[in-house]
C-alpha cells in the first residue's frame, strides 16, 4: 500500500493560485479515477477537479476556504500500487517540503511527473513557492503551529545599480502610473516585480499614511505587519465591514486598472428609436420555427454587432504591444458581462460570426445559464474581440464602459424605455434606447468608431438589414 499525492492543477492558462471552496470527499472514503473530489476557485472561474487515480482518502491537507498555489499538494490517497505514485509522507512531509523550498535556485528539485487531467495542462513551474500572505499571524492567532505549505524568506529589493527585473507589460505600467521600477520592493519569485507590486507602490505614493491598512502588503513587510494585516481583513464593527478582495473580484478590479492605464478609451453615444426591432423580437417569439429558444432584445443586439463587424472588419483587432503591431481577427468571439455571485465575468461565444440566429440564442442562453451557476471555465473567458454589456437590465440609460483587457470595443447597451420621438413628421410614444460605444484609439480612430455604431444604430432601427446587409 502506498499514499498517493494530488496537487492542485493549473486548471487554465497558467493561472498560479486558487481557493478550494467545497471538499466532495472526507478521509476514509473511497474514491476511483475520475472521480470529482473538490471545487475550486480560481481568478476567473468555480472548477470541480476530478482525482486521476483509485484509492481510500488519507487525508485533506487544506481546509475549505484556503487559497493554495498550483503545485501543492492539496489531497492524499491510499492505493493499492505498490509501485505507483509518491512515496509515503507522513509527519516529516513539512520538512521534506521546506527543505526542498529552501534549495539553491541552480539546484531544482526532482518531482514525480503529475497526472495530466483533461482540459488543465501541465505546469512546468518549479517546486519553489511564493509566501502565503499573513500565514504566520494566523496561526499565531489560533495558537497552532503554521500549515504544510513552508513560508519562504522574503525577497529583498533590487540591489542599488542593477536593473529591475520585470516583465515588459509590468514595465509598461509602472511607466503609466509614474512609478520607478528601482523603488518597488519585488515579490514575484526570483526577485521579479509583478503587477501588484506596482499597485501597491502606486497606492503608497497616493496615500502613505493609508499604506499598512489598504496597499497589498509585500513580502518584506508580511511578517512585521502580518497581524495588522490579519485585523485589517477580518474586523467588522457597526460602522464598516471590510471584505477580502480575491478571485474574480481581485482579477476583474487588476484588468480595468491595468486596461484604464494602458489602452487610450473613447466613448461615443447614440440614442435611437428600436420599436421595429421590439416589434421583431415579438414575432420572433411566436414563430414556431423558433419554438423554444430564448429570444430577446439582446439577441438582436448581439446580432446588429456582428453585421457591423462584416461592414468594418478593421474594429474587430487587438494591440500587440511587445510586437507594435494591430492584429486584424477574421472571427469575433463575442463577449456577454455577466454579472454573478463571484463578480463581474465576461464569458464569450468562440466563432460567433458564423452562427445562425438560432445557434446564437442557445450559446446566449447557455451562456447565461453557466455564468449564474458559477461554472464558467476559464477558456470560455479567454481571447475574446468585443464585448457587450447590458446595463439596461438594471434601467440605467447609459454608461462608459471600460474595456476588457486585449479587447478593441465593448458596446453598453441602455434601458429601452417608451419615450416621445418624432416618427414621420409627428411626436410619437416609440421605443428608445442609448447605446455607447467605448474603443481603443490605438485600433479605431474616430471615423471607423462612429461609422461602426452608426451602423449597429441602423440595423437595430431597421432590423430587415439583419437580411439585406448579412
């Protein structure tokens, strides 16, 4: 009998970290290939993870509600293979880890190959981890001693002289923001500076007196401020409750900063008359044809925009910042802000364009469907072109909003409400609506902007387009 370890995957392009939100299994119960034995939470997505191998549970070694890195073991099984899987760890499993963490960078660590589940991947990340945030004061707080997961020492600032390790988008932002690389103290693994890193300087220069309540704190000053830190998070009095930001929420507030600060955004307006296209979605409701699909306003938006990306194929492109080049999509994968219990999401349909009516209703209602299950996959929310966001669902006009990042435009739809408009030469009561258009200017320049929603405009005031313009 041996005990099988199973660490946590890298369930989607190369995500590092995620929170086990719900244990399906308990020690000493039975378990097969296949079969899912957690759900976790990553920064864009709930995942159920199923465990590759047969076995009786051994032991859990993280409680629900903890954030774990990919790479760690999070889950122990005891299996009939003798000569299968990782040797037996008991007690001095911390050791071995902490031991292992602490070798010389030259020196990696030999690991058993892991188990390659469907859809995850394999990270290629070394055994070498990142401290956990606040780790110390927690257990110092519950008077037990620190989990399996060994606390690393923190990585000192760059050295005076040396040039700051940083990734080019990273570099990017700290020029947006007016931060100097040489000042920010790094905490990604060895010694480079991430995107938090910058954030939390650029919230330090705003406000230093504020800086041990609200910036991110670095791994220099964890240990020191771990239990301000620690009362920060969890204190709730009458007069204020302060939530932890992570998962899609932490995601989602990263990619508008770092879109805002990086992608040059114009908004323009249009408001118009959308009555012939209320009066469609109603026919369309009762043609039998169309007998159980889901149809509605946002279906014929959904589809007004994909006739404008055919008239002005130039809009549908990204920015290729390392390269400095526009790259032209000859597909639009078509983002849907879904609002849901875990945050703002943007899941989108792969291929879009080349979608009938009736296809685009069932992968909107589908769609939909998953998003308030929590169930979006990672890969549902990657490489999309454009995006809508309905805020006309919560009966506000308008907005502006920002763009989801690698994105060219995102289209916010307005409440269509009955107001007066002049119809042929009189005032009328008609169904009105505003739309607002926001692009990058590095991609859409002012004419292709405008013409673009002009021609969303046109379609949804004169929906037989959807025919003589398709």
């Amino acid at each position: 009998m041996t005990i099988r370890e199973f660490k946590m995957p890298d369930v989607g392009e190369g995500l590092t970290e995620a929170e086990i939100l719900k244990w399906y299994v308990q020690p000493g119960d039975t378990v097969t290939d296949g079969q899912v034995v957690c759900e976790v939470e990553t920064a864009k997505a709930a995942v159920e993870l199923p465990i590759p191998f047969d076995g009786v549970v051994h032991a859990l070694l993280f409680e629900e509600g903890t954030t774990v890195d990919v790479g760690q073991v999070i889950i122990s099984v005891q299996t009939g293979d003798a000569g299968a899987g990782a040797p037996v760890q008991t007690a001095a499993a911390p050791v071995a880890e902490a031991a292992a963490a602490a070798a010389p960078a030259e020196e990696p660590v030999a690991e058993a190959r892991q188990p390659v589940l469907v859809g995850y991947g394999v990270s290629t990340a070394s055994t070498k981890r990142r401290p956990r945030k606040a780790t110390a004061a927690t257990a110092a707080q519950n008077g037990t001693a620190a989990p399996a997961a060994p606390v690393l020492p923190a990585v000192p600032a760059q050295p005076t002289g040396e040039r700051p390790l940083a990734k080019p988008p990273v570099r990017k932002l700290a020029k947006d923001l007016g931060i100097d690389l040489a000042s920010v103290v790094p905490t990604g693994d060895g010694g480079v500076v991430t995107r938090e890193d910058v954030h939390a300087a650029a919230a330090a220069a705003i406000a230093p007196q504020a800086v041990p309540a609200v910036a991110a704190p670095v791994a220099a000053q964890a240990q020191a401020q771990a239990p301000v830190a620690e009362a920060a998070v969890t204190e709730t009095s009458a007069r204020e409750t302060r939530i932890p930001v992570k998962g899609v929420r932490k995601v989602t507030a990263q990619a508008m900063v770092g879109s805002a600060f990086t992608a040059p955004h114009v908004t323009e307006f249009i408001t118009l008359d959308v009555t012939r296209t209320m009066k469609l979605v109603q026919e369309l409701k009762d043609d039998p044809d169309l007998a159980g699909l889901r149809i509605n306003p946002l279906l014929l938006i959904a589809k007004a925009v994909l006739v404008a990306i055919r008239r002005n194929p130039d809009v549908n492109a990204s920015w290729d910042e390392a390269a400095q080049e526009i790259v032209l999509k000859h597909y639009v994968n078509l983002g849907i802000a879904a609002a849901t219990p875990r945050g703002l999401i943007v899941p989108n349909i792969k291929d879009a364009h080349a979608k009938t009516l009736g296809e685009l209703s069932e992968s909107l209602s589908s769609l939909v469907a998953t998003a308030r299950d929590g169930k979006t996959s990672p890969a549902d929310m990657q490489n999309g072109t454009i995006t809508i966001t309905n805020v006309g669902v919560f009966g506000v006009d308008t907005g502006t909003p920002i763009l989801n990042p690698g994105e060219s435009a995102i289209l916010a739809v307005g409440a269509i409400k009955l107001q007066p408009w002049v119809h042929k030469g009189k005032v009328k009561p008609r169904q009105v609506t505003t739309l607002a258009l926001s692009f990058d200017h590095r991609l859409i320049d002012g004419e292709l902007g405008s013409k673009f929603l002009a021609d969303i405009a046109a379609v949804l005031e004169h929906p037989r387009r959807l025919i003589t313009w398709s």
